[in-house]
C-alpha cells in the first residue's frame, strides 16, 4: 500500500497552494473594490427594491445621479406631518412580532429612472424593545417594563410608508409621574450596543430592593419609614394594601 503524506519541504518550483506574498494584497483589494462598485452600477434599482437594500439604491442614486436623489425635512405619512427627529412607529412584516421604534434621522426619496416613480424612505435609529432584550438577558424581565425601550447605535433606510404614527419616548422619572400614557408613550434610560449583546451604560442606573433590581415603575414598591430604601412586596413577603395606613420599617431598620 503506498501512503501520501503532506510534508514541509522547500521546493523550488511554484505551488499554486503557496500563499501569495504581502506585495500583492492591495492590487487584488483594488480589483475586488473594483468589480464591487462595478457590480453596484450595473444592479438596477428595482432589483435592490426587490432585495430590500435600500441604503445600497440611496448609495447608487446619490453616486450615479444627483438628480433623482433629494432629501426633505419633513413628509406626510398616513395623514401625519413627520419631521426629522420625530420618534415613530415602524410596522413589522411579520405580524407574530411587535411593531418597530426609532427615530428618524434623514427623509429622502430616489427617483426610479425606468418608470419614473419614487422610492421614499427613511433613514431610523432603532430602538430595542424588551422581547428583543430578553433573547439575550433573560434575567431583566423582571425589571424591565413592558413599555421601557432601549437605545441604540444601529441605523437603517426603511420604506417611508412602513411607519405607522409618531409615539412619545420620555425618561423613566417622567414616565412614572405621567398621569395619561397609553401603548405609543414609551420611557427610555438605558443604551443597548447590538454588536456585543449589553447595556452600555449599567452602572449609571442605580439598584433597589434586597434583590438589587433597577427600578421597574410598573410595579409596587414599599418604602420604609426610617431608612427611606424602597422594597418589592414580594422580597420583603408583604400582601399589598396591608401597609397603606401604618408605618412601615423593613428588616434592617426594625
């Protein structure tokens, strides 16, 4: 039986597998960049429509044609005025799934040249909401409110008609003395970095309860009467409205 091995010999004769030399990286970078913008000229734009790459048709438009590219401050949707910095919700596809928030940060539209229609979007700063949060911290459902949104860095070009309203971000202090919220009125205190699946700015928020929780405004607390610390109920196993009209003092006080 005759056996093959792979062996590190010097040879004098050129290998195809041999790997190519540091020189010549940046002219194959060059014809790689080259082929690329190439291949973006020749992709029509209703081809990038069809593959929903609507930063690459605002890239193409503005590159290849000043003229069917403009930008405006504001645009009627659904019989709404929007303006940049508008806070808005965004429809999802996908009806099992929550709607979309972001905050829209450029309003443009490109004119498609082969049937003369325009394409208008939006460019959005997302919003992650708590579903989304919870794949990655599941230990956060228990103070992270139902209509508590996260920032992020992340921006896309979304199809203007895809917004549905204007909602209202606040911060959580606001959020809790508001009188009148309903399900557009979300609070905000915490930044989200999508990349690395964390809170960026945790150590800004402080901690209640023995459980050493962030401060959730859907939910009962307890505060004592000497220390001035508030207490979920549970934590401390109290039954809510036992405490409504006596001093409370909690364990570390009492």
């Amino acid at each position: 039986m005759s056996v093959m091995h792979w062996t590190n010999v010097n040879n004098e004769s050129p290998s195809k597998f041999n790997r190519q030399s540091s020189e010549t990286l940046p002219p194959i970078r060059k014809r790689i960049q080259k082929r690329t913008e190439k291949s973006l000229k020749e992709t029509t734009f209703k081809s990038l429509y069809k593959q929903n790459k609507l930063a690459e048709i605002v890239k193409k438009a503005q590159e290849n044609n000043e003229e069917i590219y403009e930008e405006y401050d504001e645009i009627k949707i659904q019989g709404s005025i929007l303006k940049i910095n508008d806070n808005v919700i965004i429809k999802n596809g996908d009806h099992n799934v929550e709607d979309y928030v972001g905050t829209i940060q450029k309003i443009c539209s490109v004119l498609e040249p082969q049937t003369n229609k325009l394409i208008c979007m939006c460019q959005v700063q997302w919003f992650m909401k708590k579903s989304e949060i919870l794949i990655h911290k599941p230990r956060a459902r228990c103070w992270i409110g139902t209509q508590e949104i996260f920032s992020t860095k992340k921006n896309d070009f979304i199809l203007a008609q895809t917004i549905i309203q204007k909602c209202k971000i606040v911060d959580c202090d606001e959020f809790v003395n508001l009188e009148n919220s309903d399900l557009t009125t979300y609070y905000n205190r915490l930044e989200w970095d999508v990349e690395n699946k964390k809170f960026t700015n945790m150590n800004e928020i402080q901690l209640y309860c023995l459980c050493q929780q962030p401060w959730n405004p859907e939910l009962n607390y307890i505060q004592c009467d000497k220390c001035q610390k508030w207490y979920h109920f549970e934590c401390v196993n109290l039954i809510e409205g036992c405490y409504d009209d006596k001093e409370y003092n909690c364990g570390y006080c009492n």
